[in-house]
C-alpha cells in the first residue's frame, strides 16, 4: 500500500538517474544529433544567441518567418535553443582547443541530462507519494527506457527538454503537498511551467492543471503524517510559483512579438483539423505511432489514478489531465504523427505524468498489476531498444530515397500532406508517410530490419539490391552517389558510445558525419551576408575552416570558402580582386573543392564568364543558366543557393 507519510531517503532516486545516466551514454549514437531540419533551426538560434546575443536565423529553412532586415527567425519555441547555449559554448571552446574535436557528443548531453532530471523526478515523485523503493527506481528507470525518450537522448527535437520540465512540475507539486510553504520547490514549479511553455506553447494545455492545482487545491496539501491538519486552512497563495512563471511568461512573450509580432506565433496556419478519433486511435492502439505500442507501461496509468483518488482527487485529476491534455490535442493535430520521430513524438511530454501514475497502480495493487506492469516494462525496452540502436533519422533519411507508393483511401483518409494522386488514379504515399499509415511498415519493424541488416554487415549492398524485404508495399531505396550525413547513418553498422566520435576524430581525422555547431555557424554566416554584415560573415567562415595541418592541403570545407570570398566579392573596397586571390589560395588544383558549386558561383561572379570545364557536359547549360539569372537579377550566392534549392531566394 502507498503510505503517504513514509519519506525515504532520496538516494534510490539519484540511483535511478545515475543508472539511466549509464546506460544512455553506453547507448547513444552521437551520430545522429545535428540531422532533423527543425533541430538545425533551433540550434542556428542557438548559435546566434550565444554568439551575438540575437534570435535571427538564416533564411535558408524554408518555414522560418522572414524579417524585413533580410534574415528570418526560427519558428519554434525558444526554450531549447536557450538551452542549448550553455552545449554551443563549450563546442566552441573546444573547437578553439581542438579543431578536429566533434561537437555532436557536446550537444548530446542536452538531451541526455533532460533524460535523467526526468527519470530523477518521476523516481523522487513516486518515493515522496510512498510508492515502494524498488518501483519508484524501476519507474523512474522505466521513464526513460520503457517509452519512446530512449530514442531521443541523441536527438536535436526539444521533446527531452519537454518532458524534463513536466517530470520537474510533477515533482515539485508532489513536494509542496508535505511543505506549501518552501520556496525552493515554488520556484522550481513556476520555473519548470514557464519553461515547458517556452519551449513549445502548445505544452500550456499540460502545466494548466499542475498550476490550477497549486493555486486552488488547499485541501489536498499537508497530508504528510508530520503535517499538522490544524494549518491547511492556513496555506497560501504560492506567490513564488506565481511569480516564476511569471516572469518566464513575460519572457515568453517578449520573444513572441519580437519573432512574429503576435502571441502563438510560431505556428500560423496550421490548425487542429485531422479527424480526432482517426487521430486518437492511431496515436494509441495503431501500430505505426501507438503509445501503447512503444510505452504498454502507461496501460496501468488508470489504475494509478484511481489508487491516488483515493487519498488526493484533486491532485489525481490534475496529474491525470495533464497527460490526457496533449492526447487529446496531438489527436487533432494536423500533423498528428509529429512527421520524423520514434513513436508519437508529440505525446512524449505526457509520459512523466502517465509514468507517474502506472508506478503507483504497480506499488499499490496487488500482484497481478505488478506482474503486468514488470512484463509492460520489459516489453517496452525492448521495443525501445531499437530506436537507441537504430536512431530515427536514419530511418527517415533512408525513408526520403524510396519512390513514392501506392496507399488505401482508408488510410489516408484526412491526411493533407505527403499524399498524391497519379495520372493513373492511383493514391500514392510518401514513404515517411507510410511510416505513420501503413501498418506492414510500423517503425517497430522497419527498424528491426534495418537493425537485422547491419548486424549481418554489408548494409549498404543489401539495401542497394533488395531494400528491406518483406515490407508491403515495397521498401527499396535508391542511393545517392553522394549520401548525406543522415543517409550515412542508416548505410552504416550500428556504433553506440558517448565518445567513439572523440577517438575516431584524433585516429582518422574530421569525419563526414554532421557536426552541429558547424551547421549552426555556417547557417550564422549565410545569414550575416543576406544582412550585409561582411566583416561577420567572414569571420564566420575562418572559424568554419579547419586548421591546416602539415601536408593536409587545403581545407575540406569548400562551403566555407565560398562564403568567405563572396563576402569579400560583396564588401565595398575589396571587390572581385580579393575574392579572386581568396579562392587561389584556398581552392586551387587539386583540391575537390576547385569544382563545388558554391565556389563556382563566386568564381563566376567575380570574374564572368567563368570557366565551368569541371562540370559534367549534360550539367553545364542548366549550370550556366541559373548563372546568368543570377547576374541579371543580382543575386547573391546565399539568394542564388536558395533558388537553385527551389525556395524563394
């Protein structure tokens, strides 16, 4: 039975986050950070913070609303790009120290410290409400292992950081039920609230009931056996949960209309119209993206309510609703899947809460309940396992090269995006999109086989001759010639291990995985040519390029170098001239770079014509062409990259 009195020492909860602490480092893939879109927009904010104290973003990211100074903004919410300052900081300090080092295992211990403050609270949750050591520490534990956050503790998406700031409200609300009065859990509840809001503003449906519980449910604090009942009446308002959210709100709000010039911004024109039911079936019971599915440990999660009904109602309802609150509005949602992710990624905020609750039905009913709930957990570390040791991008890059295919009417029924209907009549579905839709191709299964086929070595051939068999309708990639980072990824063995990427850079040196904070200067340097900052921009690309070494040549990152000589192409009193001797020096024969398109075009530019001899034959005209168009309309090479990409320059 839960003993509501009962206050053990907190030491079973810092085992648990050190357990997960252990494992999450001896199971990531640093690999995979730095490769979703919307991450690489996040962190670009990130970078201008901690570089300029700015918010703007390049206007390279297609969904980025644009400012009239020429740049654009993220988007999202700002609360992981803030975060992500303090891991920004530290990769430049270590590029500065080594510029060989990667930064993707720096960033990935965001994620990974998120992931364990959350298996930290929920453990210390459940041990202050009485729950029994050994399920406070396997729910704890659970948290991380037993749902979809596994798979994301290397992952650049902000739902780590999201459910860090739920577990943290939960907790502090079970703590301020035995002592109202401390301060320090007040500020930790308006904090972690503020902060959850910040971070993404639908995430205000989850922490209204915490708060309207904190503000409003007198009668459910003090029920600790050292409390005295005599001082319920004599609780009041919880001024510091008040003011913390406050000011976080404001801050909230100021980064509102500074992005978008309005509240609720971030996400205009996109609206709550796929059918809820359709979307609250697939998002529980449905095979491609059900929580029950990835998480069977929340099944138990009714049972904890009822137990702490018992004893709190108010408190039950509110934990319960905070979960039920993003079930209901992800179901509705547009893009109910959350597109690119391990299992439903909008729902991972809400796991915390359902954890919660599943660990006291299991510390608190008989023993069938802890016999479901033991076998749920096993279960779902091993569903989860695959999405740690197979990440999701890699999936989704993979997914991004199959050819589109057929899909029942049925199943795509209220999807209004990724669906096409051919000249023959035939509906067809993207591939990501059958992720989500078609049962044969669950991600459960599609990264078991992809899990199968590295094991068995060769990868890379057997996905070129006869993709992953089995799947209906076929799963068959065709392979770039030049596969990007995230494309790599799936073509490569499975490497798990915080700091493999740490050895391999000083055994073979900078290698062609994705590095993030990299992506983020280079988006930073893009941006400060669209704002005319030249001596920036410049700036931007010497960090961007590496230190020669002895017999090296030049440096790999033709990108760079083109953007440094167009600034210099473009800055008053320097001119063609410079830029012209900037690219003798750093893209002269033999280097690959010598052909990049990028150098190309400021080639170019700064002395037309241009000589395009190093271009394949059947490319040279339409190459030539978009060089011309670029002339006459005036183009920069950052405008001039956008068009070619087919967005607006």
């Amino acid at each position: 039975m839960i003993d509501a009195g009962a206050r053990p020492a907190p030491r079973a909860a810092r085992g648990a986050g050190v357990f997960v602490a252990v494992v999450l480092l001896a199971t990531v893939d640093t690999r995979a950070f730095g490769l979703i879109p919307d991450g690489k927009e996040m962190l670009s904010a990130a970078g201008a913070v901690a570089r300029f104290f700015e918010i703007g973003v390049s206007r390279d990211f297609g969904n980025a609303p644009r400012r009239a100074a020429g740049d654009a903004v993220s988007r999202y919410g700002m609360g992981l790009s803030l975060a992500e300052v303090i891991p920004a900081t530290a990769a430049r300090l270590l590029r500065a120290a080594a510029p060989d080092a990667p930064s993707a295992p720096v960033f990935v211990l965001l994620p990974i410290a998120c992931l364990v403050a959350s298996a930290w609270a929920t453990a210390r949750a459940l041990l202050r409400m009485g729950a029994t050591l050994g399920w406070a520490g396997v729910s704890g534990a659970g948290l991380v292992f037993a749902t979809p956050l596994w798979g994301y503790a290397a992952s650049d998406y902000g739902e780590p950081l999201q459910a860090c700031c739920l577990a943290l409200l939960l907790l502090a609300s079970v703590e301020l039920r035995d002592d109202p009065a401390s301060r320090r859990w007040q500020i930790v509840a308006g904090s972690a609230a503020g902060f959850a809001v910040l971070t993404k503003t639908l995430l205000l449906v989850a922490v209204a009931p915490f708060l309207l519980h904190l503000f409003f449910g007198k009668k459910d604090f003090l029920e600790g056996k050292r409390a005295d009942p005599r001082r319920r009446d004599k609780v009041g308002v919880p001024r510091f949960v008040f003011l913390s959210f406050a000011a976080i709100l404001v801050l909230w709000s100021v980064l509102e209309f500074a992005r978008f010039g309005r509240l609720f911004g971030g996400y205009s024109g996109e609206t709550f119209s796929y059918p809820f039911f359709t979307g609250l079936l697939r998002l529980t019971v449905y095979p491609n993206k059900g929580l029950f599915w990835y998480a069977p440990f929340v099944l138990l999660a009714p049972l904890g309510f009822l137990a702490l009904a018992r004893r709190s109602p108010r408190f039950a309802f509110a934990t319960f609703a905070s979960g039920l609150s993003l079930l209901f509005a992800a179901s509705s949602w547009w893009a109910w899947d959350g597109q690119a992710g391990w299992g439903p990624r909008l729902l991972l905020p809400a796991l915390p809460p359902f954890v919660f609750l599943a660990g006291l039905a299991c510390s608190s009913s008989g023993r069938s309940a802890r016999v479901g709930g033991a076998l749920a957990l096993c279960v779902g570390c091993g569903v989860n396992l695959l999405g740690a040791l197979v990440p999701f991008p890699a999936v989704y890059a993979l997914s991004d090269v199959v050819p589109v295919q057929p899909i029942l009417e049925i199943r795509a029924a209220g999807t209004a995006y990724e669906i096409e209907r051919g000249a023959d009549g035939v509906l067809r579905a993207t591939a990501p999109h059958h992720l989500s839709l078609t049962p044969e191709w669950s991600p459960i299964r599609v990264h078991a086989l992809l899990l199968a086929a590295k094991l068995r070595g060769h990868v890379s051939e057997t996905l070129a001759r006869e993709g992953l068999p089995s799947l209906d309708p076929p799963f068959r990639p065709v392979l770039p010639k030049e596969p990007a980072p995230a494309t790599l990824l799936a073509l490569h063995a499975v490497r798990v291990g915080w700091g493999l990427q740490f050895l391999e850079a000083r055994r073979d040196g900078p290698a062609s995985w994705a590095d993030p904070w990299l992506d983020a200067l280079r988006d930073q340097a893009v941006r400060a040519i669209d704002l005319k900052d030249y001596a920036r921009a410049r700036a931007l690309g010497g960090e961007l390029l590496e230190k020669e070494k002895p017999n090296s040549g030049s440096s790999n990152d033709p990108r760079a170098i083109a953007l440094i000589a167009e600034s210099l192409r473009l800055e008053m009193g320097q001119g063609a001239a410079a830029s012209l001797s900037f690219l003798s020096r750093k893209s002269s024969s033999p280097s690959p770079a010598v052909c990049n398109p990028w150098i190309l075009f400021v080639r170019s530019m700064a002395d037309p014509p241009g000589d395009l001899s190093c271009i394949p034959e059947a490319q040279r005209e339409p190459f030539a062409s978009s060089l011309d168009i670029a002339r006459r309309q005036g183009w920069t090479l950052t405008s001039w990259a956008r068009a070619i990409r087919g967005a607006r320059p």
